[in-house]
C-alpha cells in the first residue's frame, strides 16, 4: 500500500509566531498584513491558540505589559472545552514561551504561507486528478 505524504507545513515556524502574539498582541494585525491568517496554521492545536489570542486581545487579558496573560488564556480556553486541542495547559505554556525573540518574524511568516501555497497546489492536483 501506497503512503500519503503528510501535507506541507511549518510547525517551528508557527509556533514562533503565535509565541510572538502571546507577547505582542499586535503582531495578529501584522501577521494579517503579511497575508498569515487563520488559515495558514496548518496544526489544528495552533489554529485554535490563534483564534484564542484573537478573543483574549479583542477582551483586553492582558497583562501589565500588554501581553496576553498566559493563565487567562488558559483558563479561557477550559472554560470554552477548546484547551485540550490545544495541547493542553503545558502545549500552551510551551507555545507563549516558545520564541525568543521577533528577528526571524518576516521569515517565519513566510514560512508558513509557502506550506500554505504548497498545501492548496497539493489539494488542487489531487482534485484535478480525480483522486
């Protein structure tokens, strides 16, 4: 039989990412600018934390550095049923913990909208070949 190769994406890449909104909030309306939304989160556990970051921004749990304040987020997310496919409250420590820094911002955008591009080409040659 025949192996399905996984599709294309960037788990580091977007882990730094949501690791940078968790401290910079504001980094969501810059992502959205460089074309990473939603979609472009391939891991499901990393597109819930991102729709998550979206309600704790849009709700001000923040906390006195304007960072999304982490046991929030957390205790949200149980309250919602969603932080269990998030990979629990130590997947998201580990993801707001998880980048050091903000350098490797534009690449890691760009990181994740090619596996995106790539992921859709995929779709569409499977569509196109009756698959």
């Amino acid at each position: 039989m025949e192996s399905i190769p996984a599709l294309p994406h960037a788990p580091i890449a977007e882990k730094n990412l949501l690791s940078c909104m968790f401290r910079e909030p504001s980094r969501i309306a810059h992502a959205a600018a460089e074309g990473v939304g939603e979609d472009c989160f391939h891991l499901p556990g990393h597109r819930e934390i991102y729709r998550q970051l979206i309600a704790s921004r849009d709700a001000g749990h923040l906390d006195e550095n304007g960072e999304v304040e982490v046991s929030t987020f957390i205790q949200s997310a149980a309250l919602n049923g969603t932080v269990d496919r998030m990979g629990g409250p130590s997947g998201i420590v580990e993801v707001a913990g998880y980048a050091v820094g903000f350098a490797g911002w534009e690449a890691w955008c760009q990181q994740v909208r090619e596996a995106k591009a790539r992921r859709i080409a995929i779709q569409a040659a499977a569509t196109l070949s009756g698959a």
